[in-house]
C-alpha cells in the first residue's frame, strides 16, 4: 500500500466519516468534504462527527473542509459517500477540480429516481475520463468506525482501478475483496435497502422469524433476477453485496431503512416516519426507481411492489401481506 496516497472523501454523514477515517489510519492524507458547517467544524478541533456518528473518536489526522476544490486538490484516490439524489449535483459540481488520474470510489448505494442510473453511472457521466470503483457491502458505518471485523467488495471495469480501492481501503478489521460485476454489486447495495423497509414492516406488525425469512429468501430471488435481466452475474447476489448486506440491513438494530418500515407497520404515515432525520433512508428512495427500473426489463418483483404501494399509494401493510402470499403457485425456481 502506498501511504503517501492523498485522498478526498466527498460526504461527511456516517458512511463518509467512516471510510475517511479508516484511510487516515491506513497511513493516508485525507480531507473529508462536509456541507455542514458543523461537521465540519467538530472533526477538526475535536476529532469527532457528533451529528451523523456520534461517540466515536476519530483519527486526529483527519481534516475536514466544506470547500470541495480544497477537499479535492491533489486527491489521486476520491470517495463519493453523498445520498444517492444528490449525488450527480455533488459530483458535476466541481468535477473541474479532479487530479487528472484520480480513481474514482463510490460508496454511496441506489438507482437515481430520474434517469434510473447506477451511482457508478452517474459519477462517469459527470467526472469523464476517470476510472470508477463502486464500494458496497455488509457494513454499518458505527461497527466500521468502532474497528469491527467488516468484509466489502470494490467492483470496477478496471482491475487496477478496483485493485487501488482494495490497498488502499484494506486493514485487519477491514477486509476488500475485488470483483468486475459493476451492475451485481450496486445492484445489491441498491436493493437491499428496500427489502430492509419491507423487513421493518413486518416487525412493525408484530410477525414473527417465518415470514421474515421469507421474505428475506425470496428477497434475494427478486434482486438476482432483476440483475441478472440487466447483465449482471447471479452468483453476485450469493456474496457479501447481495446476501451478506440483505442480511445485516434486514436484521440490524442500526438499520435505518428497517427502522422506517418499523414505523410504518406500527402505523405511521411515511411522512411522520421521515420527520426530524438527518440521515436519509435509500430504501424509501430505492423503492421508486427499483419499481421504475423493474418495469422497463419487464421484471417481476412482488416485493418491491408491495413495499411501493404501502409507502406510496396508502395500502395497508396486512393486505399487501395478504396479495403476495395469495399470489398464483409456482416452483420456487423457474
């Protein structure tokens, strides 16, 4: 690993803070780029993001700006960590600024609500003539932050590209595995979220562990035929992008999207679910592109389906429940 690499990490919530920080202890010089004054602030007089990651000390070497050009300058590795709708402004915003060179990671998971892209996608578009890494994985930003054994995936088109991320990003309790399957990766990352709100609603109803795992099983069906309708490999969906993030944000206490479908099957109207957050949860996000996106490969995913009319057109979560398991019999691959 080279320990002289510069780095510039583009979104101070949980996830942002966390990669920047595990760079820094890698031996990196790193800036976190924050558009709130007082991230920006708490990082550099007291190493610490109270806002978005709060008890957590961080490395003292890491500097914080809300100037991205300054964030940027010299940078030959960036980490996009922005929520996936604004993520192309924060990007196109000052892509003049890239070190010709520069590897580009993206650590933010979702579908772009307007044009259907992957985030890989969007950065491509607006920072051209960059190589682009996409991050994704098992990986609660608090358990990074806190130095918990943690395995992700980088997966690019360039092998050199998703080869950097991985030497840059790797440590004992932080483990990066490569892979070329750019759409299965984001995919996954992409997905889960919203299988995650759908998980959180049945809690939130009072089910129990059978209708969890399955919906959690035939979850990952769904996911994998979507991806695999778009190019991306099956055997993708059985990894720690696919299966191994399902898992953890269907079940994980911090899970932010589980909590939201938590308050929705307890009842809450999506607004009132939404009000007073600072982090955003991608599953609400992910449930209107997923569905978007499904419909144009002319895919089918009940699921996803299900969870869109509950957030989106008033259904009742019970009756949802009660159309997917009525839904006509069929082998359970096919």
């Amino acid at each position: 690993m080279d320990s002289s690499l510069t780095c510039a990490v583009i979104g101070g919530g949980a996830w942002g803070t966390a990669i920047a920080d595990r760079l820094v202890r890698n031996g990196h010089r790193v800036t976190l780029w924050a558009r709130e004054d007082d991230v920006v602030h708490a990082v550099n007089s007291r190493c610490e993001n109270p806002r978005f990651l709060p008890s957590v000390a961080l490395a003292p070497a890491l500097t914080a700006s809300s100037d991205m050009g300054v964030a940027l300058q010299g940078a030959g590795l960036v980490v996009y960590a922005a929520p996936s709708h604004v993520l192309r402004v924060v990007v196109a915003s000052c892509a003049g600024a890239i070190a010709p060179g520069a590897v580009l990671s993206v650590a933010t998971k979702g579908i772009e609500r307007e044009t259907l892209a992957l985030m890989t996608d969007v950065v491509a578009q607006e920072a051209l003539g960059h190589d682009v890494v996409a991050v994704s994985g098992p990986s609660f930003a608090a358990e990074v932050a806190q130095g918990q054994p943690t395995a992700v995936v980088a997966a690019s088109a360039s092998h050199n590209a998703a080869k950097l991320v991985q030497g840059a990003m790797s440590a004992a309790a932080f483990r990066v595995y490569t892979s070329d399957d750019v759409v299965g990766v984001e995919l996954g990352g992409a997905l889960k979220n919203v299988m995650a709100v759908a998980t959180g609603i049945l809690d939130g109803l009072g089910l129990g562990y059978n209708p969890r795992a399955a919906l959690m099983t035939r979850g990952l069906a769904e996911m994998t035929r979507l991806g695999v309708s778009l190019g991306a490999r099956a055997e993708t969906f059985a990894g720690l992008a696919g299966l191994g993030d399902l898992v953890l944000t269907c079940t994980g206490a911090l899970s932010r999207n589980r909590a939201l479908g938590v308050a929705i099957g307890q009842g809450q109207s999506l607004d009132d679910a939404l009000a007073g957050k600072d982090s955003v949860a991608e599953g609400v996000l992910n449930a209107q592109s997923a569905k978007a996106l499904a419909d144009r490969a002319g895919v089918e995913m009940p699921i996803i389906d299900a969870t869109y009319r509950i957030l989106f057109e008033g259904q009742a979560p019970r009756e949802a429940i009660a159309e997917l398991m009525a839904r006509e019999l069929r082998a359970e691959r096919d």
